[in-house]
C-alpha cells in the first residue's frame, strides 16, 4: 500500500516536471512539383495558350484564304472561325492572274543575296572587333549596335538620295545595296557575342603553329561559328523578307515589287480589300521563313548557348 502511494507521487510529481506540448495543427496540402494538377496549371495551360496565340494569325489566313468572297461578309450566317464552303479560287487568281510568282521571285532573290552579303561583311567586323583587340575596339562594337537602333525612316532620305545618284531606283539591286544597312548592325552583333564563347587558346596555338588569321578565321573560327552563322543568317533573311519601307519606296514597277508591298499595294482596288487574295498571299509569302526555321532550328538553338562546350 505504501508502495502504490509513493509511486503515485512520483509520477504526479514528473508529470508537474515535464514541458506541455502543443497540438501542432497540420499543414494545407500542396501540389508536388511532380502531381498531375502542378504540370496541368504550371506547364500544360500556359503552353496551350502560348500555342494558340503563336498558331492562330496561321489558322485565320487560311481559312480567309479558303472562304468565297459572301461568307467572308455575311457574319449572320456563316461562322468567322469556320469554312462552310472551301474553295481555291482565292489561291487560283492570286497565283495565275497576278504576278505573285514573279514577286516570289523578286523576294527570294533580294532575301538570298542581302544575307550573304551582310553575314560576310559582318563574320570580318566582329572577328575584328572580338579577336584582333586594337584600340577602340569597344567603342566600335557600341558604335555598331547604336547603328542597328537606328529607325530606317531616318536613313532613308540620304539612302534615296544615294539610290537616285547611281541610277538604281526602281531596280531591286537597290534593295539589296540598302538592307545591309540595318542586317549588318545586328549580325556583328550576334555574332560578337558568339566569338566570345571560342576560346581564344584554339587561336593561339594556331598562331604558334605559324597560322595567318585569314588561315585562323577560315580553318578555325568559322567551323566553330556555324551555329551562329546559320543564326545570324536566319535573322537576316527573316529581316529582309518582311521589309517594307525601303521596297516601298525605291521600287515602282509592278513586276519588280517584292511580296510585303505587292499584296498590299497590287491586291487593293481602290477601297476594296480582296481579303481572299490578301490572306492566301501573306500565308504562302509565310511558308519559306517558316520552312528555314523548321530546317534549322537545331543550329539556331545551339547558337544561343554558346560555341564550345568544355
């Protein structure tokens, strides 16, 4: 009985010792990085709306393309986003009873040869301004990307005054004499940044090696460089397919105008927009930069984590 008594108390006085704990209340539940309704909200919905919007300007030229001209105005019987009636005449006047071949043409050929141009010109500015390392050379490369900032609306009258002096208005070799006014700027740029991630010891030993640096620049630098090359010709072809200013202004002929200003210009009578034509013209002027995208997205990317991995 004593016993019980005291242990009795013991425990009494060690239950007066020991600390009270708090009832910890539980925690909300939240989405794992790896749960399905983290991937749903974090990844899948933003990356459906960023495909909508990147895709739907596509979807709607080519349904215009498709539509005869009394669904197009007749918005009470005929969905805008659907094509009740398809048809080809829209793709049939613009390709055989107009001259969008032959600016097709134009295009591709003043596109082609003001990259080449400007992605040559460009590989010697930046190898200069990055690798030769002459005084200034900072400067000079700020001085190129101010330049690329430059509005073309600005550049344009001593541009014209200069076209009208050699005799090139309304020849496309006068475009292709003016892109690289705005192309050059931003492919020394690129490919500046591109230089940078070569390491410069390749160089040296070459040097060692009793290399010239037009034997460097050829045999070794530019092998390295053709991601950004391709990048920076991407970039350039992009530009000069989509300019508009320039061509509107130095070209006056019809068949010698390129796509940007001849579906606009060509495809407008009057007051009357020819909306068939107008949207199949822009949709097939579209498909060769989305073609060179396709093609080369893989070099583009690489272009933009740098040259050589260590």
């Amino acid at each position: 009985m004593t016993d019980t008594i005291t242990d009795t108390a013991e425990i009494a006085d060690t239950s007066k010792t020991r600390p009270r704990t708090r009832a910890v209340p539980d925690e909300p539940e939240r989405l794992s990085w790896d749960s399905h309704a983290r991937r749903v909200v974090t990844l899948y919905i933003p990356l459906a709306l960023f495909v909508i919007v990147l895709l739907f300007p596509f979807y709607w030229m080519t349904i215009t393309a498709l539509k005869p001209n009394y669904e197009m105005y007749d918005y009470a019987k005929f969905s805008p986003l659907w094509v009740h009636s398809p048809t080809l005449a829209n793709i049939d006047k613009l390709l055989f009873h107009t001259n969008y071949p032959r600016w097709l043409l134009v295009t591709m050929s003043v596109a082609v040869a003001s990259t080449f141009l400007s992605v040559a010109a460009s590989v010697l500015a930046a190898y200069a301004i990055e690798r030769l390392r002459f005084k200034g050379a900072q400067h000079v490369g700020l001085a190129i990307y101010l330049a690329y900032l430059v509005p073309p609306t600005i550049l344009f009258i001593p541009l014209a005054t200069m076209i009208f002096q050699f005799g090139l208005f309304n020849n496309p070799i006068s475009l292709v004499l003016t892109y690289p006014t705005f192309l050059v700027p931003f492919c020394t740029w690129l490919l500046i940044g591109y230089f940078k991630s070569i390491p410069y010891e390749l160089e040296e030993c070459a040097l060692i090696d009793g290399a010239s640096r037009l034997q460097i620049l050829r045999r070794i630098t530019l092998p390295l460089a053709v991601p950004g090359l391709i990048s920076a010709g991407i970039f350039a072809f992009t530009l000069s397919w989509n300019e508009f200013i320039y061509a509107l202004a130095f070209i006056q002929s019809t068949d010698r105008k390129t796509v940007p200003v001849a579906i606009l210009t060509e495809l407008v009578t009057g007051d009357v927009y020819q909306w068939g034509s107008l949207m199949a013209g822009s949709l097939l002027g579209s498909v060769p930069v989305a073609l060179i995208y396709s093609f080369f997205v893989e070099y583009y990317v690489s272009s933009l984590t740098g040259a050589v991995k260590e």
